[in-house]
C-alpha cells in the first residue's frame, strides 16, 4: 500500500488529518498529492508534510491510484467536474462528504468509477477517527480506503449505504453530544467553585478515561456505569436526577433526529 499514489481534492481539515497520519505511518511526501485553491494553504501543506500540490485538480487526479475527495459537500459537484476522464482505469475513489450518495458521485463520475463512500468523524483530527465505510466495489477498493482511513483511527464496514444515516447520528455528529455532556460539567465544576482551568481538565481528562474504557474493556457500557456506581454513593445520586430530568429520552430522541435529518439533507 506504502506504493500506492494517494492523491486529494480539498486540502482542508480533514485532507490534513488523513496526510498527517498517513505521513506518520510512514507514507511517503513524494507519493501524496493535494489540489488545492488557496496558495497560501498548498504552501503549508508542501512546507508541514513535504507532500506535492497543485491547484489543479485533474493534474492530481491523473497521478492518483487512490483519489480522496474531501471538500465540502456544497463544493463536490464542481470539484469533480471533468475529472473522469484523468483517473487511471483502477483508480479507487473515495468521498468523506456527509451525504453525498454513491448514486451522485457515479452520476457525476460516471458509471465505470470505482467508488467507496466514507462517513468519518472530527477525532480523526488527533488520530483518534470512526470512519465507516460503504462501497459496492471490488475489495481492493475497500482495502485501499481502510489503508488511508485507518491511518487516523478506526474504520468499518457497513453492508448497506441506507445505514449510513444511523453512522452519522452515532459516529459523525456523536463527538458533539460529548463535547456538550463536557461543556455542562465544567460550567458545574466551576459553579461548585473550582477554577474555569482546573475544571475544563477535569471534564476533558474523565471523557478521555471513560472513552478509553469503553473502547478497551471486555465489559459493556452498561456494566461499565454499575461498576462505578455504588447504592447510595454520589454517583447514584447524580444518575437518579439525570434520570428523572429525562436525559435519556433527549439524548434517544437527539440520535434520531440526526439520522432523521441527515435522511432529507440526502433529498
Ligand atoms: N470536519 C468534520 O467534522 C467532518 C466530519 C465528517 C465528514 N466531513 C466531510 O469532510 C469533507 C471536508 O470537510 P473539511 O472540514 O475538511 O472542509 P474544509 O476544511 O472546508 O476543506 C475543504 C477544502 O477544499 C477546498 N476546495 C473548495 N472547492 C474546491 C475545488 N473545486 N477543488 C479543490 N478544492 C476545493 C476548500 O477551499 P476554500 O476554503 O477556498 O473553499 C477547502 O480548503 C466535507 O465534505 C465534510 O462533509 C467532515
């Protein structure tokens, strides 16, 4: 994989997250391209990544085995536009724009483009990602886009693009619900008389933990809450307000209002 041409279309924040880890994992500059419209931008992509830039988009999607296309939704159509005919007959492309079906970009790309479509997640920013991803190509395709995704976290499979919606509820718009669960606790924390400092480390600190909990042990999320939670202790106390305030009910209904959205945004 460490051969292949990974080229992108959009060298924003989250192109930037994916060249980082793929320079970090060992990918070489010299086999990354970036097209990019801002000068200053390409700039400090070449100068912090030693990758090559352009901002000429089929000039990088001539060179691609793999060609990212990572720019705003909004911009896609463009930004694709004429591209076609510059890929490599195996060239694997693959979307990380929220909700653009597979069926637009074959519409856009034509019908002989393999294409694998991607939802990934803000963490990826730290190398921390949930990407999931759906394709009806051929594995090579898949296994090119996990080599890219998983050079910044963790990435799946969904069997279905219909399930896509679900993805962004959970992973895709999810680290918003914990960076507010975050938020409360620390204005809290500083109410309860600690400082704006000292309790924005405890927050993030007890995210970080519990996240890594959840992703490292055997037990459950479920089992993970009664361990913590002894009968009659503080924990319990603060679980049976949040309880009868209804926070199940609203972080419920919040995940499938996501879903239900991303479903009209996706017409
Ligand atoms: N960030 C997230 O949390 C997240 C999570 C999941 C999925 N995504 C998806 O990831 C994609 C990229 O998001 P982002 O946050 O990285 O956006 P971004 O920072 O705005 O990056 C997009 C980049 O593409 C450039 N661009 C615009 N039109 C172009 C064109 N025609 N050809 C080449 N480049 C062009 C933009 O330049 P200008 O600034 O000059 O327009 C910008 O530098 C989006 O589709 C989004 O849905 C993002």
């Amino acid at each position: 994989m460490q051969e292949l041409t990974i080229s992108f279309i959009g060298g924003g924040n989250m192109a930037e997250a994916l060249i980082a880890g793929l320079r970090r994992s060992g990918h070489d500059g010299t086999r990354i391209w970036v097209s990019e419209p801002q000068q200053a931008r390409r700039d400090y992509l070449h100068t912090t990544y030693a990758v090559q830039v352009s901002p000429d988009n089929g000039e990088v999607a001539k060179q691609a085995d793999v060609l990212v296309l990572a720019v705003k939704p909004q911009q896609m159509k463009a930004a694709v536009n004429g591209i076609s005919n510059c890929l490599k007959a195996d060239a694997s492309v693959v979307s990380i724009a929220a909700g653009i079906s597979s069926s637009s970009l074959h519409e856009w790309l034509g019908d002989r483009v393999s294409i694998v479509r991607v939802m990934p997640n803000t963490p990826a920013l730290v190398g921390a990602g949930m990407s999931v991803l759906f394709s009806d190509a051929d594995e090579m395709h898949k296994q090119r886009a996990e080599y890219v995704l998983q050079a910044c976290g963790v990435s799946v499979r969904v069997e279905r693009e219909s399930q896509m919606h679900a993805v962004t509820a959970l992973s895709g718009s999810g680290p918003a619900y914990f960076f507010l669960l975050a938020e409360i606790m620390k204005a809290t924390g500083v109410k309860l008389g600690l400082s704006e400092e000292l309790a924005s480390q405890l927050a993030a600190q007890t995210a970080l933990g519990a996240g890594k909990m959840l992703a490292e042990s055997d037990r459950t999320a479920e089992q993970l809450r009664h361990q913590v939670t002894s009968p009659g202790g503080t924990t319990q106390a603060a679980l049976d307000e949040m309880y009868e305030m209804g926070l199940p009910a609203a972080v419920r209904k919040g995940v499938l209002a996501a879903s239900k959205r991303s479903e009209e945004l996706a017409g």
